[in-house]
C-alpha cells in the first residue's frame, strides 16, 4: 500500500467512525492521516485532516483539543490560495473557540 493509499485509507475510517457516532476514535484516525498526508509531501489533505479532526474533537467535547488540532490550518489553505478550506478552517477555529 502506497503512501498515497494508506492515507485514503485512514482517512476514510475516520469519516466511517465519525458517522457512527464514535467522535474520538475518528478524531485519532484523522489525526493519522493527517501525519500520512504529511508524510507523503500533500499539506493541504493533511491541513484537511487536521480539520476532520478538529470536528471530531469538537462533537466529542474536546473543544481545547479542536481548537489545537487546526493550528496552521488556514495558513497553509490561504498559501495555497484555497479560500474555501481557508473559510472553512477559520469557521473551524471559531465553533472550538465558542465551545471552550
């Protein structure tokens, strides 16, 4: 399994885990995909994973962890002129703000 396919992989049991209701251990999966994006040189899916993960931290009640996990997230969308991840981390950054 490539580096490429491993990363779809984790990311897709994150977004399995997360539609079952199981918050925290998609938030771990997103975490490890995010770090096998990196991995692989794609920042913006690992930035996008950080974000999954930032979710997933946030409906589990970790609002100080969801508002870690995007740290650098919208600096790497803006760099990449993505301003609709950009928007979306942003909007990520504030729903953890507000639930601290």
């Amino acid at each position: 399994m490539n580096d490429a396919t491993a990363s779809a992989a984790l990311a897709e049991q994150g977004r399995q885990e997360y539609e079952r209701g199981a918050f925290l251990a998609a938030a771990k999966l997103f975490d490890q995909a995010a770090q096998a994006y990196r991995d692989a040189g794609d920042p913006l899916n690992a930035a996008e994973m950080k974000n999954n993960q930032s979710v997933a931290l946030l409906q589990g009640g970790k609002a100080g962890d969801a508002l870690q996990a995007t740290e650098g997230t919208e600096e790497i969308f803006a760099n990449a002129g993505d301003l609709k991840r950009q928007g979306i981390s942003i909007s990520n950054r504030a729903a953890a703000l507000e639930g601290m």
